[in-house]
C-alpha cells in the first residue's frame, strides 16, 4: 500500500530550512529539534529526513540504514540529555502519535522524546463513548 505523503508539512520545510528551528543533532537520515511547545525541560523531536507520515511507515519502509540512524541517534540523545533513569529517579518517554485517533498534527513521522521532569503515568483523556 503508498502512503501519500504531504511534503508542504511543517517538518518537510524544517528540513528544506525554508523556516527556522532549534536543531540539537543531525545524522545522514535523521534531524533532532527542540518542540516548539515544550512539555517538559527537555522536549526533543527526532525525525527521519525521509517522507514517511507515520511511525508505522517509517518502520516498513524506511531502509536498515535510516532505522539504524534513527534508533542511535534516539539513544545518544537519551545520553546526552542525561535522560537514563539512575536508581529509583529520572527517566524520560518516547512517544509517536500516528493519526487521528492519537491527534497526530503534523503529517511527518516524529518522535517526542520527553524527560527532565517527572511524568507521571502514560496519560489519555476519557473516551467519550
Ligand atoms: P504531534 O501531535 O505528535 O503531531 O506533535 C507535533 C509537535 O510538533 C507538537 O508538540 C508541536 C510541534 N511543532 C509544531 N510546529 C512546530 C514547528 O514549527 N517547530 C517546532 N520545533 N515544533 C513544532
């Protein structure tokens, strides 16, 4: 199946540098940046410069070699935020939203990696129905 990707997203302009962002690592396949609206004292956003929409996507169809630059570059960032949980304190979360259901905004795969704070439970809001 071809996911249709939407290269006019926001993250597609971050990496064509047509606006500005506050990028914390580059690699061959993948760009690190702070969130703009940060929920934590470190919220970084991790993605493949490949056109995958979602986690999924990314994970079928990207290359070994943008898995592997992604998934690397994901534990040095942990490492050099000092991220790692030491004991019975730190830690941080990963998170993908994909879709609506989970209120994906930008239409360009992305990881959320979150930490500096404590974070309390994995939180959802009620289902309505
Ligand atoms: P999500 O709901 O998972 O699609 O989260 C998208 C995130 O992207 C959200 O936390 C805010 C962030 N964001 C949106 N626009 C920009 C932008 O122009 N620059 C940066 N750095 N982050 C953005």
């Amino acid at each position: 199946m071809t996911i249709a990707y939407d290269d006019q997203n926001i993250f597609a302009k971050i990496l064509r540098g047509e606006i500005p962002n506050d990028t914390v690592a580059e690699t061959e396949h993948s760009l690190a940046f702070r969130d703009i609206f940060p929920q934590a004292p470190t919220h970084i956003l991790v993605i493949p410069k490949g056109p995958y929409v979602t986690y999924g996507h990314f994970a079928s169809a990207a290359s070994e070699a943008e898995i592997l630059d992604f998934t690397r570059l994901v534990g040095k960032l942990v490492a050099d935020f000092d991220l790692a949980p030491v004991g019975d304190s730190g830690g941080y979360r990963v998170a993908s939203n994909a879709g609506p259901d989970a209120h994906q905004e930008v239409p360009h795969m992305h990881m959320h990696l979150v930490g500096g704070r404590i974070l309390g439970p994995f939180a959802m809001p009620e289902r309505k129905v």
